[in-house]
C-alpha cells in the first residue's frame, strides 16, 4: 500500500486565516500500483486549523478533506496518515494571511520624556492587528497632537508588514504635558493615545576634561546656565576654546586637577574645542553647548 499527493493535491493554497482553502486537500492510495478504494485515511490539522477526523477513498483510490486555517498568520499544515503505507504521512502546507484590520494598540514610545526642542529618542508605534492579533500592513494611521507643544513627521503613516505605524515627535519650546493621538477611523482603540513630557533644560552642567576627548560631548542648558568643566588628575594638558564667540577661552592648556566655568546667556548653539588635541568645526577634541 502507499499513499500520495493527488493531481490536483490542494497543496500550497493561499488563504485568509480561520477561512477555509478554495480547494480540497486530496491524496491517492495505490496497491500494487492500482487505486485502492476503502482505505481509511487520517487527517490532523496544526495551528489551530480543522480537517475532517478521516475519509475513505473512493473507486479512484482518492480521499480528500476540507481544510479551514487556524487563527495565526503564516504557514500552516496538514498531513494525511494511513497506517503502514509507504509515503505515510503526506504534508500539506498553506499560508494563512491576515484578516481586515480590526485594532490600534501601542506598540512603542509611550511615556518619553526629553528637554525642549528636542526630538524624543523613540518614535511612536502604533501596532494595527486583525481580530486574531495578527499585524496588518497597509492601514493608514493619521498623527495628531491634541495638548502641549510639539509637531509630528509624518503627520500620516501607514503601516508596515509588520504592522507597525510611526511618527517621531519633536517637543516644542513649553515645558509640559504632551499629548498626541494616533487615528485610524473604524478599528478598536482609535484614537490612540500617546503622552510625552517636555522638560526645562538645566540650569547647570559638567563636563569631563580627559584625555582627548570631552565627556558628554553635547550638553543643553538654560539662557543663563553655567557649564563647569572639570580636569581629573590624569587630564594632560587640555583647554577650552570657543570656534566663535562663546565659551570664553579657558586658558593656555594644563594637566588636571582643575576646572572652568562659563556662562551662556544668550540663546544658540556653541562649538569649542581642545587647542592641543582638536581644531575649529568638532574636529577632534571638541564638544557643544546648546543654550535654550
């Protein structure tokens, strides 16, 4: 006895999850090279799918079954059992696609917080799924901030293969509360809501002097902050010297210890820089004060 494929199987079918394949699965049963009728054969569906119990073949040596897909997206299979035949179990496979977008969930950068006019480190996510939670690509979701102070790009997105729509956010010049919607009419959970908090920056700052190199590199005060730099014991001979106009220039280089203070009342972006390990334009050892 051997079991095979029939011609057409009804392998390899492409269809909706928890929706059945256009068409029956089918194999056929031979003895001895002649189609065998009576044979019972056993079906047993994975992911979640359903097939008949069995079936018995017909004068053609041919049993088929109906096969509805499981609830997950992706491959999913069949096989087809008769006990002590060559070729047992036949596999079946079909790709299960989702279903109509059904919900908006976050999925991804909920609760930031970040200085203003800064960008937010992660962008928003918004997760589009069927009703089985199976991502759906394709959904249109539209960005919207409905309290503070920030802008969004792109105001639209649509949503990948992954199922995942996003935007980034960048906070505006009042400290605060933001809030910001993502919309995609008719699924659950629309509007979704998304909330940011936009600081002050500091009045005060540190910078590291070590060798070859200021830690952090990027600093952001308050319009009348002051940055301290410190040289450690191990700082050989370094200074701080502006690109244009501010910081003023700390000195001719020395080893640490030791440490300098400026502060920046007016509002900009300033480039400095080591005369012994850096140049002029954030070439080497050279950092930046940014003053809101």
């Amino acid at each position: 006895m051997a079991i095979a494929k029939a011609s057409p199987s009804g392998d390899a079918q492409t269809a909706t999850v928890a929706t059945a394949v256009a068409n029956a699965l089918r194999v056929l049963v031979t003895q001895n090279g002649s189609p065998a009728a009576g044979q019972s054969v056993t079906w047993s569906a994975g992911s979640g799918g359903t097939v008949s119990a069995s079936s018995t073949t017909d004068v053609s040596g041919i049993a088929s079954t109906q096969w509805t897909l499981g609830q997950t997206a992706g491959t999913q299979s069949t096989t087809a059992t008769l006990i002590g035949a060559t070729g047992s179990p036949v596999s079946f496979t079909a790709t299960a696609t989702a279903g109509p977008a059904a919900s908006i969930v976050k999925a991804g950068g909920d609760a930031q917080t970040g200085t203003i006019n800064s960008v937010l480190a992660a962008p928003l996510r918004a997760l589009i799924a069927d009703q089985f939670g199976n991502p759906v690509s394709g959904t249109a979701v539209a960005w919207q901030v409905v309290g503070g102070s920030a802008t969004v790009n792109p105001g639209a997105s649509t949503s990948a293969s992954s199922g995942e729509a996003q935007t980034v956010v960048t906070l505006g010049g009042t400290a605060g509360t933001i809030t910001i919607e993502a919309v995609s009419t008719g699924l659950t959970g629309s509007p979704l809501s998304f909330t940011a908090m936009a600081t002050a920056p500091p009045m005060l700052a540190t910078v590291q002097v070590v060798n070859n190199q200021f830690q952090p590199a990027a600093v952001t005060i308050a319009v009348g902050g002051t940055v301290t730099w410190d040289w450690p014991s191990t700082a050989i001979n370094h200074n701080v010297s502006p690109d244009a106009t501010e910081p003023v220039r700390s000195g001719n280089p020395v080893n640490g210890p030791n440490m300098y203070q400026h502060t920046f009342n007016t509002p900009g972006t300033y480039q400095y820089f080591c005369e012994v390990h850096g140049a002029p334009g954030l070439i080497g050892m050279s950092g930046t004060i940014t003053v809101q």
